[in-house]
C-alpha cells in the first residue's frame, strides 16, 4: 500500500503486459525513438544533422532523468520541451537538432498511434482467447438440450452449444470492429504546427519530394505504410472515437455473456470457475457467488461509459487544434485500454472454466418438456382422430391446471391430466415417445457445428489464458 491513490484498473485488474503498454517509460522512450527517427531522416536528407548525433540519441533513447524532466515541466510548463531539455541533457552533442521543424504533436500523436496499435493488438489477442474457448465449449455441448428462454420465461428448448454460438456471434462481430479500427490507423508523420509542413518546405528548400520521403522513412520506422492524406496539427480525433467505440462493443458483448451466465448459475445450470479456497460471502459460508461474472457486468459499465468521452471530443475541436482534447485523454483512453483489458481476462477466464450441471439441466428439461410438446401432442391427437379445437382446449385446460399446481410447489402434472381425458385420445407411453428432448432442438447441434467451423480461422493468434489465473 502507497499513501498516494492507485485507480483500481492498475492496482487489481489490468494486466501487466497493458499496464507496460501505457508506462512512462513506454511513452516516453517512444518519444525519443520518434526524435531519433527523425534526426535520422533529416540527416540522410541533407539537413544539417550528422550520422554522430543521430547514433548519440540512439544511445539515449531508454536513460530517462525524470526528475529533471519534472523539474523542467515546472518551470516551462511544457511537457513535451521538459523532455526535449531532458534528452538534451543525456545526448548534448545532438541537443541543438532535437525536434528541429516539429511541433509537440510530431512526438504525442504518434506515440499514441503506435501504443494505441500494440494495445489494440493485445486485445485482439485476449478476444480472440475468449472465442476461442467459447468455440471449445460450443463443440463440447452442441448436443445436449436445454430450456429455452424468452422474457426468462421457459420457451423452445436449445442446446448448451447453440446458446454459447450467441455469445460468439457477439464477440466475431467485435473481432470484426476491432480489425477495421487497426485497419484505419494511419500514422501522422511530422507536418508541422498547422499540418500544412511549411517549416519543411522551408527547411528543404522547396523541395517537397524530400518531404514526402522524409514522413515515409519516419512511417516505415514504426511498421507504418501510410500517414494521413490530411490533418491539422493532430491526427483525426475520430480515430480515438472508433478505437473507444470497438471496446465499448467488446464490454456489451462480455456483459451480456456474464448476465446469461450469472442468471442460469441462480438456476445451478452452469458456474462459472470457482478457486478451492475461495470465500462467497464473510457472513453465509456456504454461497457461491459469481463474482467473476459480476465483476465483468462492472466493469463493462464503467467502459461503456468511459467509451462516450472520445466522440465528445471528436466533436469539440475546433479548426487545426485546441488542447481541450489533452487532459481528457491522457485519462480516459489508457483507463478504457486497462478496463477492456481487465474484462477480456475475466471472461476469457471464465469461458474456459464454466462448470456445466447436467443433471440440473435434465430436471429443468424434463419439467418443462410437456408444455413445449404440446403442439406436437395436439397434432398426434388429431391423427388419431380428435377433433383440433377440442384438442387444443383440453390442452390449454390441463397446462393451466397444472401451472396453478407447479406454483404451489408440486411436480408438473400436465401428462398425467392428459391421461385422464378420454377425448384426447392418447396413452401415457404414446406421449413419452414423444417427448424426446431431441425432437425439441431443431438444428442445434448442425447450426453450432457450421457456425464454429466459420470462426475458428479468425482466432489462430488465441493466446490461451489458463482457467486458474488469478483474477
């Protein structure tokens, strides 16, 4: 414990791999790559930067003094010169050429894209986890039936797998948001205070060709084959908008996973994972809680929310640039990263541990069987010669009469109170032979099958989280 606050996405839930993402270190050492990389072009460019300074800030890139970058910020009231004096400091012979013909934005936007890159690359990784053990599941249970339920009331019976598809499905449709978000990620390369390049126009002499190249090597340093076609000082904050809007889509789809399964663990149909020490309640030593899922529903609720911050400012910026962009998202993007992060580690946590209780399903099943074979049972009837009205009034007669029975905590009564009217014309075993949970699941296990077959080659990068990590 520190005696100065932690958020909690750092402290209890983010990974650390996330967590290095969006250090100090990481940003800023990426800053002094991005120095670097530009010192380089312009040298081989022909401005006046020798081969020596550019290897002396390539030297320099990971030796960071913070306390006197913190003590420069203080008195210039600049972030971004407080690190330019500081890496000055550590790389003097090259001091003089530092950010020559940049603005701030050269080093703050870039170094977000290419974070924001890694960070988005990670999460594909972790959803790709969660799909995967989902699709493991799916297989698993395609066959084995189970209530339906519509207004969490019982309908037509599904299967285990056929339900986790739905699950899936919501998640290949993150997949497929998350990959047009990476797929749209530009790099801004360096053009200037009002993202018109004229300092290099007049740093080269008029030579724009040299600045296109320039802003293709500096690109290319970082993985990146385009810049922007066009911007202001900073890259289009409509980026940020997408990126936040693809783990806003991520958090409904965990939430609503861990709703499903927190509803049907209250039915002891399926648990999600539980430690052998773990504690469900300090008072009631015997609950088993899914907090797992819980904290998932949490979670998702914050991100959800935090997600709104980047159309706002998407929104608000006026004309090549304001700053009133800068402190929102110092906080709101990193904390929407930790908190995506946070929930795909949970969820995928869970969907490769969840318990299923077959016996529980088989009773539920079994109890509500009748009243779904009802039509089935008319039209056996009605082949044997009822009359379809009477059928269907002796019908709705009986399941009303045994729903009224079934509320005061008796077994379901409807096949025996069938039995029991003459005019409808069927044998108890006549009726068992009909209810063949099978007959009930339409094409379940086929759709499951199909449907997994389809997502499998969208997850080869799954990294397997193991289903007892601590979370």
């Amino acid at each position: 414990m520190t005696d100065r606050y932690e958020t909690p996405l750092s402290s209890r839930y983010a990974s650390d791999k996330m967590k290095r993402l969006f250090s100090a270190d990481k940003r800023y050492q990426t800053w002094r790559r991005l120095w670097t990389s530009l010192a380089r072009a312009e040298s081989m460019l022909g401005l006046p930067v020798t081969p020596e300074q550019v290897r002396e800030l390539e030297e320099h890139i990971s030796d960071i003094d913070y306390e006197f970058a913190a003590a420069c910020e203080k008195e210039t009231r600049h972030d971004v010169m407080a690190h330019i004096k500081a890496y000055g400091k550590a790389a003097p012979g090259a001091a003089g050429i530092i950010h020559l013909g940049a603005t701030s934005c050269y080093v703050t936007d870039n170094a977000d894209l290419i974070i924001f890159r890694e960070a988005l690359r990670l999460v594909r990784e972790e959803l790709s986890d969660v799909i995967g053990s989902l699709c493991d599941f799916a297989e698993k249970y395609k066959d084995l039936s189970a209530p339906g339920y519509t207004h969490y009331q019982p309908a037509q019976l599904t299967t285990v797998g056929k339900r986790a598809t739905l699950w899936i499905g919501d998640f290949v449709s993150d997949l497929k948001e998350l990959d047009f978000a990476l797929e749209n990620i530009r790099f801004l390369g360096c053009r200037g205070a009002t993202g018109t390049e004229a300092s290099f126009v007049d740093l080269f002499d008029g030579d724009v060709e040299k600045i296109d190249e320039m802003n293709r090597m500096i690109s290319a340093d970082f993985g990146f084959s385009e810049c922007f076609d066009v911007c202001g000082q900073t890259y289009p904050r409509k980026v940020d908008s997408r990126i936040m809007n693809a783990l806003s889509s991520i958090a409904q789809s965990s939430c609503k996973m861990a709703n499903d399964i927190r509803l049907l663990q209250h039915d002891r149909q399926l648990e999600e994972p539980v430690g052998d020490t773990q504690v469900g309640s300090s008072a009631m030593a015997y609950k088993r809680n899914p907090m797992r899922c819980e904290r998932v529903c949490s979670l998702s609720r914050y991100l959800i929310a935090e997600s709104a911050n980047a159309p706002y400012t998407a929104s608000l910026q006026w004309l090549e640039r304001t700053l009133d962009d800068s402190a929102n998202r110092r906080i709101s993007i990193p904390e929407a990263f930790l908190c995506a992060d946070s929930i795909l580690r949970l969820a995928g946590n869970i969907a490769a541990g969840i318990t299923v209780n077959e016996a529980v399903i088989e009773k539920a099943v079994n109890e509500y069987l009748p009243f779904v074979a009802t039509e089935n049972l008319m039209m056996e009837a009605v082949r044997r010669g009822g009359d379809r009205q009477q059928v269907h009034e002796i019908i709705r007669r009986c399941s009303m009469a045994a729903v009224s029975e079934m509320k005061k905590g008796k077994e379901c009564s409807l096949l025996s109170r069938l039995c029991a009217e003459k005019e409808f014309g069927l044998a108890r075993e006549d009726m068992t032979r009909i209810l063949d949970p099978k007959l009930y699941i339409g094409r379940c296990p086929e759709q499951t099958a199909a449907y997994i077959k389809k997502v499998r080659p969208l997850i080869k990068d799954r990294k397997n989280i193991p289903a007892d990590i601590e979370i």
